[in-house]
C-alpha cells in the first residue's frame, strides 16, 4: 500500500480571517511571523496589557491596530482571536473573546484545569463562535497521514504508544515554566503533547499511574505516566522540564508500526514499518519547527467557512478530556 495523501487545506488560496493576537510574547510572535510569511491569513490587531508592548509588536509586524485586550475583541474588523497568554490568562481571556461573539483559538493546554476548559466549551457553544484549542501538531500533515494509517488498520491492533518529550527550562521560580500561579510544570507545558499523542491514538485513557518530581515552587518537573486504553491498548508518556530529550513517539500494532524520525510534534517524518517494507512521510512543505503553527490557521480559518463551530478533528469535548487526563497526573504526582 502506499502512503495515504494528507487531507489538510492548503497554506494559501483558502478563505482568508482577519486575526487579532492578544498576550504579544514569544509564541504570538513565532505564529504572526508563520501566518505574514506563509498564509494568507492577516492579524489586523494586537492587544496587551501594556500599550507600548502591543505597539512595539504591531510595528515589528506591520499590523495596523494595536491596544488593550478589550479593545481587540471589539474591533468590528476582527474575525478571530488568537490567545497567547500564559496558560492562566486562558480562560479570562478566551470568556473575554467569546462574549464579544468573536471566534477564538486558544494556546495549548486550553485552561489550566477541566473544569475551566468545560467553562470555555460552554460558553462557545451558547454564543455560536467558533472555538478551538491551539494543538498545532494535531494540524501538521503528518497527523493527517498518520490519522489515515489508523483508520485503515494498517499496522493492526495497535498495542502500545510511546511519546518521549523533554524541553529544559533553567530554573526561575518567577518565571511561567516554574511559577504554580502561571500554570507552572511539565504536564501544562511539554506534558499536553505528549499526553494528546496518546489519547489521538488510543482515546481518552481508562486507567492512569503516574510518578514525578516536584520543583521546589511545587510545579512538576518530571513526569512518567502509564496508561492503559479501553482497548486494553497501552501507552508510556514521560515529559520533563529539566531534561533535554529526544522529542519521538511511536505507534506499535499486530502487524506494524509507525515511528518518528525527527520530533513529532514539529513538521518532520516517520516511518510506516510492516511486513512489506519500510515507507517514510515527510512533510515537504517547506516549513520548519514553529513555522508549521501556520497549519492551524488555514485550518481553522477553512473549518469556519464551512460553518462549523468545533475543530472536526479535535473538538473542544477532545480538548476537555486531555485536561481530565493532565488533572488526574498532576493530581497523583502532588503537582501545585
């Protein structure tokens, strides 16, 4: 068999949104640069808590508008809002957005808990916006391709998962990796993407056991979380704050497997493995590392055009069970 052809819309040609970005920090500045350079799609406003960060961001970016958050989901020219904050602000920030009737895709984890991510489901729905988690890597093409194996069975009964995801961050107790009132730890940071791997192969988990390390804040550092699936399909996720890993996963199966050579999270390639060979996707796109955030707004923006109101591929009742699964490992761990 040959490798599926990735069903994503196109980076450019599309139906276009006019973007306004709020929180103009690190992770605003790498999408607005991917969506200006690669897409179509136009960020029209930036709003920040400070006046002079969000005009400093418009001018880098050649963005006409800049101002205060309220400001921005007022403006009448704004289609959609991009939430960049950190993971504390996301559910004021998205409430804000939704209550103005704007669409909104907010940064990954959705909200610092479940309950707060079933606020922010509710609220969508009631208002008719569309809403959507920022997972990126769940837009990249390989996801797609990878999504397609699965359906067709093409490495059999999956039997295992692995993710292995580890980004150091130097120790700062006042800083957003470190800091328990910013959504600090493993598992609100690096942990979501190796926990939603998991869970967009086997589903949500039916039983957990995690261990880790604490920070001296209280927040996560370390984590090694076992699952097991519905199926009885099982997964091994580690994520870690302080250790540089290899950033891979894989899927075992009856009759297969599917593994990354490069990290799975960023555009790259893996290979499918069965008893016929050895095939390799790669993304040819052209875009690197954070560049393929773009991903995700064509796809938004296309999914909004077709009036849906939810991501099809990762829905915010998707979005809710991850934050279940990162509730029940920071709880077992003892995370702050």
């Amino acid at each position: 068999m040959s490798l599926p052809i990735p069903r994503v819309p196109p980076l450019r040609g599309g139906p276009v949104l006019r973007w306004g970005v709020l929180a103009p920090g690190e992770i605003a500045n790498d999408f607005v640069t991917t969506l200006h350079a690669n897409t179509d799609q136009r960020v029209v406003a930036v709003g920040s808590r400070s006046a002079d960060r969000a005009s400093a961001f418009a001018v880098t970016h050649g963005i006409p508008r800049s101002g205060s958050y309220r400001a921005v989901v007022e403006d009448p020219d704004v289609d959609v809002v991009y939430i960049a904050s950190p993971h504390s602000e996301h559910r004021t920030l998205a409430l804000l957005a939704i209550a103005a009737g704007k669409h909104v895709l907010v940064e990954k984890p959705i909200a610092l808990t479940a309950e707060e991510a079933v606020e922010i489901a509710a609220a969508a729905r009631g208002a008719g916006v569309f809403a959507m988690e920022a997972l990126w890597s769940r837009y990249l093409p390989q996801a797609d391709v990878i999504a397609q194996l699965l359906e067709q069975r093409a490495i059999g009964d999956v039997t295992l998962v692995t993710a292995v995801l580890g980004w150091r961050w130097p120790y700062d107790p006042a800083s957003r990796g470190y800091d328990p009132a910013l959504g600090g730890g493993a598992m609100l940071d690096a942990g979501v993407y190796s926990l939603w791997f998991s869970q967009f192969v086997l589903g949500e988990p039916a039983r957990i056991q995690a261990s880790g390390n604490l920070a001296p804040t209280g927040v996560d550092s370390d984590t090694v979380v076992a699952i097991e699936s519905a199926s009885g399909a099982l997964a091994a996720v580690t994520t870690s704050i302080v250790a540089d890993t290899p950033v891979l996963a894989a899927v075992y199966g009856t009759e297969g497997s599917i593994q990354f050579d490069s990290a799975f999270v960023m555009p790259g390639s893996f290979r499918l493995v069965t008893a016929a060979g050895t095939q390799t996707f790669t993304d040819d796109s052209g875009l690197v590392g954070r560049a393929g955030l773009a991903w995700q707004a064509v796809a938004l923006a296309q999914y909004v055009s077709d009036g849906l109101t939810e991501s099809p591929v990762h829905s915010l009742d998707d979005s809710v069970a991850l934050m279940r699964t990162i509730d029940e490992v920071r709880s077992q761990v003892g995370a702050a």
